[in-house]
C-alpha cells in the first residue's frame, strides 16, 4: 500500500489502472480531461496495457466501451455534464446488452445556460438507465469505488454497469492522500471477467437482437432482478475489499450520530463532509443532530432508508439537482422508501448547490434548523439569493 | 455444368426477413462469402436489424451485435480493441450499415472511425432511403427521387437536392481502401472485399443494393435495375486504394440513363428535360472519375 | 461452417443473445409464384444460384437448381436471370 497525493480524476485514472482495463475509450470534456489524459499517459508508458479507443463523441465511447465488453473486455470510460447526456442513448444499451462497463462521471451541472461546476442534474438524470450509482464523497473514496463497482457489475449475476461520480472540482481537481491499494491484492479482489452471457467471436449468435412483446418484457425484467442482485451482493463484495485491501466502504447509506437524532440530513458526494463537521458542531451545542450518506443511489437503499426512518427523526434529504414538478431526485426516492412507514417520519427535500454554489456549514445550519423549527413547505430550496418571486434585477445582480 | 464465380459456403441463413427480392440480403450474402466464417458484424438500426429475424433467431452463420444507428463506427473500433485486447487473432471485424445510418445520422463515428485508423471493414448497403422506416429521403436519395417526405405533386418534383458523394467523403479521409460495389456483380463485389480483408487498417465499401419496394419495381428485377445502374455510368465500379483511383468495370459504351429510370416508378413522374438533366449530371460524374483515375494513375 | 458449433446454444434466459438459426423458420407462405424449373432447358449455368437473396436454390451433384421450398419467397429474380429462359414462375393454388 502506498500513500500518494491525488486529485479526484487521477483517483479514477489509477483505479482503472489497478482494475487491469483491456480497453479505455473517452472523449475530452472539464472537468474529466485529466483522467483520460492519466490514462492516455499510464497507456503510452506501458504501466497500462490496454487498448485506448481516441473516440470522436462521448456517445462513440460508450458505443466502444459496449461493444469491447460485449466480446468480454473490460471496459472504462469517464464523463461529465454534456458528454453524460450525450452518452444517454448507450446507457440503456450497456444495461440492455447486460455490458459490465464502468464509468467515472465527473458531476458538472448541465446547460442552458453553461456552467463547468458541480451539480448533481448530469447523473441523476440517467437514473431510469438501469446502471448502478455510486457518489464519493472523497478520492480515496473514489479509487476503492471504482474497484469495488467493477467486482460488482462483473458478477454473473449482476452484469450491470456503474457509474463513479463524483463533484466537479472539488474532488476532480483537488488532491488528498489517497492510499493506493498494491497490484496483487487488487487481483485478488478483481479476478478477470467472466465471459457469461457475452458475444463468442467464435459462435454465430446475435447479442442485442430484435424482440417481439413476447419476449421484451422478460429482458426488462431481467434487468430489474439484475439491479436487485446488485444490492445484495454488494456487502459481500464490500466484505471481500475490507478483508483484502483493508478499507470499509460503508455500505450505502453510512450513518452518523442517527440513533438519537431529531433530525438527520441525508447528503451526497462532498455535501456529506461540510455535513458532518457542522453535525459535530451542531452537538457540541447539545442539538441532537445527524447524518446520513447515500454512496450508492442505485440499486437504492431502500431496507436501510427504512431503517433510518426508524430513529424517529424527521428527515430532510440535500438535492444537488431537482426533478422539475416534483422535487429532489434523492429525496422523492426516502419519501417513497418511507411511504408506508409507520409512524411516517416528516421528510423535506432541500435543494442547494446547483451549479457550484457552496454548500456551506452555514446553509447546512439552516437546514437543521429549518427541520427542527419549521413545518414549512415539503420543498424548499434552500440557497437561493432571493425568496421565488421577489427576484428584482437589482436582486440578482446588485 | 458451369464452374460457380463465387465462394459456395454460405454465411446468410435462409428463413431471414428480407423483402422479397433484397437487394440488402444480397449485399450480406456476398460480402460474408468474401470474408469467411472468421468474422464479427456489428449493425445498426436498419432494414437489417429487421432482416436477420427476431429474437432468439438469428440470420448470420457468424457473430452478429446489433448497435444504435449513428453508432456503427464507434462499434467497430470497439470490437476491434477488444480483439486486441484479448489476443484474439485473426478476426474481420464488419460495420454494416444503411445509408441513412452512415451518411447522415453515422457519419460522425463513420469519420471518427477512418480517422483514427481502425482495423475494420464498414460497408454502406444503399438503398437510397430510410427504407427500414419506409421509404423517407436520405442523404443518399438520388435527385428528382420520389420518397414519401419527397412527394411528386404541385410544384414538387420529388427530392430536389443531389446524393450525398460518401465515396468522395471517405477519400478525404484517405483510408488503405475503398470501393462501390453493386450487388448486380458479385464476383466484382467479392474479389473486392476479398482485397479488402487482406489489408489491415480502415476499409469501406460503398454497395448498391436496390429496393423493390422502395424503389417501386417489381422483385424480379432487381438485377436488371443494379445492372443497368453501373452499365449506364450512373453507379460505376471501381476502387480507391491508397488513394489511388481504378474503375473495376470499365463500359465503353453506356446505356442510357433513362433505361435505368424507366423500370423504376420512384423516377415515372419525370420529363424528358429532367432526364436529360440527370444524364448530364452523370456524364459529368463520369469524367470527373475518370480525371480521379489518370491523375492518380 | 462456423467451427465448434454442433448445436444450437439455448438462448440464455436474460440477456438478449440469439442462438437459433433462421432456417428454422420457413417463409413459404410469403410465396405467391413459385420457380418451376425446366431440367431439359437448363443449361446448369448456376446464375439462379448466384442471385438468389434467399439461399432458395441449391445446386445438386450434376449442378441443376433444386428449389428449397421452405424458404423461397417468390421474387421471381431467378426467371428472370435465367439466360435460356428454364425457369417460370407458376401461380401457387
């Protein structure tokens, strides 16, 4: 195990390093450059032996990643923002053709108008696809991340691919000592893929085929149960990384100070680190206040949202995206989890950092006490410059 | 009893959903009798997403993936890491692609893919339309054709804008090797593609596939029409290698165009001064071929 | 043929990958004329053959065209290409 100082994206680039990718196919977009260009590097040095796909879209990477895996390569590719909602069409196509590939996401909110900072819309966006999610909250987090989710879409009975991410800038491009696994205990924990259910160079079938209601609804299907043996199967592989590499991912919703909480804030990514250093503060003024992370938000965690709404405590769940005419992303999936919860907890969905606005401790104050003090309304988003329909040019601008 | 001029294995199954009298089906059958059982193609939407049958059948004595239209070239160079990658020598890997699919919804990987230099073959069966979805214009349309969103009527006289000249996209591009074929001369057809799988690098082929339907014959004469489309100068046959120009089928003495256009009722609504506009528009196409060939010679 | 593959695979429950041939289907029924194929104008020319989108006609051991029945859908290209003019295309009843 060696200790190195590195940014988010490097995480990433050494991660696929470690996983022995045969195949990287990406395509250049801020703030994922440096992990394609890290891996064009390891490549060209021969640190990496895989073949590097200079594809000419993002939409052309996933096509590449896809049809690698479907001969049995291991496949990487990296994203963000534009170049993930480009990629959309394919993501359904990785999950359909039961394709394994991972993919780091770099989470930079999306146009109109530009912006290059974090926000979660780009991912979250591809929710329905049918591809585990994961969200690091650091990039140690993301190097262990991605090894665990290439172990987990590999299994033959998962065969799904996940997505990384992880924010934009903060993670990306900011370095952390990040302890680097060594390369024999990463194949252990990493074994070659198996070939199941792949497309034989040397046997003339048809992966992807032309299907008739007869048939289409059973793939669907197939697909959902897949999702569902991804979480169980994940504490197993969470449990083989521990024993082998000697780090605890945390499951998917890792707690903190819940079981005595009046009000626990469910957060993602780098939110949760802001998040948890105002919980300490917060208790060191006798609030009895919690935190819950949601690393992985599919398959989502519903058993272990239940379980939180257990404690009694009301609930409010940080969105860094929205789901327009509804609400947050992540909080309309705690408030289903916790339909039929009985007593049902109060569950609000705060929007906040969209586009790079700081998620401060002072906002995540406000947030605690907005749920301990208020009834207010099940949406609030909680950053805003002005209160909604009070915004003046001189408001906005001034 | 003749000798065959093609290879007799077969690599297209029968029972496949071809319309009768495909030109497209044709294309796959010679091009795999070309290639041999050593090969992997990869398809995108297209008549022949339809054509190689549904789900769990499968037309193709070979592997086949299916990929999203736009995406065929990105799909072979994924395929052909992958072989690298895995060590598995020895493979052809084939983008067979629409016309709609490669000139104008694919014709972005289609260039990513010949840029960057993959070792792969992409053939474009054309049958001048988006016939999978029934008969709308495509890029590769040819002029004056009538298509369902170029209807002839009023002032309309069908599609008003000229083919697309994806042979003269894919020179630019300078790959080892690119050739028409037309599905009317196999054994051109398969000593090309026959060339093509001995090379290594990026490899396209430009096939006339007629339509029956969409063009508005009868299915008997599929062969007539693609006969008459390079025996009058409208589709000649040749290859580009290295960037040198040879034609493969040389007709000293064309037919005319409008025997061509006659056995077709996507063409029955044209003029005489509309034919004769279109023979121009060949003749002219011609010489510059033939510029294409001497200068290059 | 494609070496290794002495039969068919079972299509695997949950991925989409086809495994059957499509000869294990017939299209006989799209038919509305059939070839009917005259031996004594046949000149084995194997044209028919050659231009068959359908792999309907298969050449027996002296070379004359058998039609495969299950698969030929009628087009009708075969008579037309038939240089001696042996083949015709006969109304199905």
């Amino acid at each position: 195990m060696a200790r190195e100082v590195l940014s988010g994206d490097y995480a990433q680039s050494y991660a696929a390093k470690l996983a022995r990718v045969d195949v990287v196919a990406a395509y250049p977009i801020t703030p994922q450059t440096s992990i394609v260009e890290k891996l064009a590097d390891l490549v060209v040095t021969g640190a990496l032996r895989a073949q590097y796909i200079k594809v000419e879209s993002e939409h052309s990477a996933l096509q590449a990643c896809v049809s690698a895996s479907a001969l049995g390569a291991r496949a990487y590719t990296a994203t963000s923002s534009q170049g993930l909602l480009l990629m959309h069409e394919l993501l359904h196509w990785a999950s359909g053709m039961r394709t394994p590939v991972v993919m780091g996401v770099a989470n930079r909110a999306v146009a109109a108008p530009w912006s290059i900072d974090v926000d979660h819309a780009d991912s979250m966006s591809q929710r329905d696809t049918g591809w585990i999610q994961f969200y690091a909250e650091s990039n140690q987090e993301v190097l262990d991340t991605v090894l665990a989710a290439f172990r987990l879409s590999e299994d033959e009975a998962v065969r799904l691919p996940s997505m990384v991410a992880m924010d934009a800038f903060y993670l990306t491009h900011t370095v952390e000592p990040v302890d680097v696994p060594e390369q024999a205990d990463v194949d252990r924990f990493l074994p070659p893929r198996s070939k199941v259910g792949t497309l034989d160079p040397h046997r003339p079938t048809r992966l992807g085929s032309f299907t008739s209601p007869e048939h289409y609804t059973e793939f669907r299907h197939a697909v959902a149960s897949a999702s569902k043996a991804a979480a169980q199967l994940a504490p197993t592989v969470e449990e083989e990384y521990a024993r082998i590499v000697g780090r605890d991912l945390g499951g998917p919703l890792p707690r903190y100070l819940t079981d005595d909480a009046d009000a626990i804030l469910v957060t993602m990514g780098t939110a949760t680190t802001t998040a948890r250093s105002t919980v300490d503060a917060l208790r060191a003024e006798g609030r009895k206040v919690g935190l819950a992370k949601l690393r992985r938000f599919r398959p989502f965690p519903s058993e272990e949202v239940r379980a939180l709404g257990r404690t009694g405590a009301r609930i409010g769940v940080l969105d860094r995206s929205f789901t327009y005419g509804a609400a947050g992303a992540a909080a309309t999936e705690v408030m289903a989890a916790l339909y039929a919860a009985s007593p049902r907890p109060l569950v609000r969905s705060f929007v906040a950092g969209l586009g790079g606005r700081d998620i401060t401790p002072a906002l995540v104050r406000s947030l605690y006490r907005h749920l301990l003090e208020e009834e207010g309304p099940e949406v609030v988003w909680a950053d805003l410059k002005v209160p909604p329909g009070e915004a003046t040019a001189e408001a906005l601008h001034g | 009893m003749a000798k065959l001029t093609i290879p007799a294995e077969e690599l297209l199954r029968s029972g496949h959903s071809a319309c009768p009298g495909c030109g497209a089906a044709l294309a796959m059958r010679y091009v795999l009798k070309a290639l041999g059982p050593e090969t992997i193609v990869t398809v995108p939407a297209s008549c022949w997403t339809v054509i190689g049958t549904p789900y769990p059948t499968t037309a193709l004595d070979v592997p086949m993936l299916d990929n999203p239209i736009e995406a065929t070239g990105a799909s072979v160079s994924g395929l052909r890491a992958a072989l690298d990658a895995l060590g598995q020598k020895g493979l052809t890997v084939v983008g067979f692609a629409g016309d709609g699919g490669t000139v104008d919804i694919g014709l972005q990987s289609l260039s990513g893919m010949l840029e960057r230099g993959t070792d792969a073959i992409y053939v474009m069966y054309d049958n001048e339309a988006y016939m999978n979805t029934g008969i709308q214009r495509s890029g590769s349309t040819p002029s004056l054709a009538w298509t369902t969103t170029t209807p002839v009527g009023g002032a309309s006289r069908g599609k008003l804008e000229p083919k697309k000249d994806i042979m003269a996209i894919v020179a630019a591009h300078h790959p080892v090797y690119a050739a028409t074929g037309n599905i009317a001369f196999p054994e051109d057809l398969i000593k090309k593609v026959a060339k093509a799988k001995a090379l290594s690098g990026p490899r396209f082929f430009h096939v006339l596939a007629p339509c029956p339907p969409g063009w508005r014959y009868d299915a008997e004469r599929t062969i007539e029409v693609g006969r008459l489309a390079t025996d009058t100068h409208l589709f000649p046959l040749y290859e580009v290698e290295n960037d040198r120009y040879r034609i493969t089928r040389r007709i000293e003495r064309p037919k005319p165009v409008a025997d061509y256009l006659r056995l077709q009722g996507r063409f029955d609504h044209l003029r005489v001064e509309e034919v004769a506009s279109l023979q121009e528009a060949v003749e002219a196409r011609y010489r510059r071929l033939l510029a294409l060939e001497s200068a290059s010679a | 043929m494609t070496a290794g593959l002495a039969s068919p695979l079972p299509p695997p429950i949950d991925t989409p990958l086809a495994t059957v041939p499509s000869d294990t289907l017939t299209t006989a029924s799209w038919r509305t004329f059939r070839p009917v194929i005259d031996r004594g104008l046949c000149t084995r020319c194997n044209l028919c053959w050659k231009f068959c989108p359908d792999i309907a006609l298969e050449l027996d051991a002296e070379g004359y065209p058998v039609l495969r029945e299950a698969f030929c859908k009628g087009c009708g290209i075969c008579a037309v290409e038939c240089p001696p003019k042996a083949i015709v295309m006969e109304k199905e009843v």
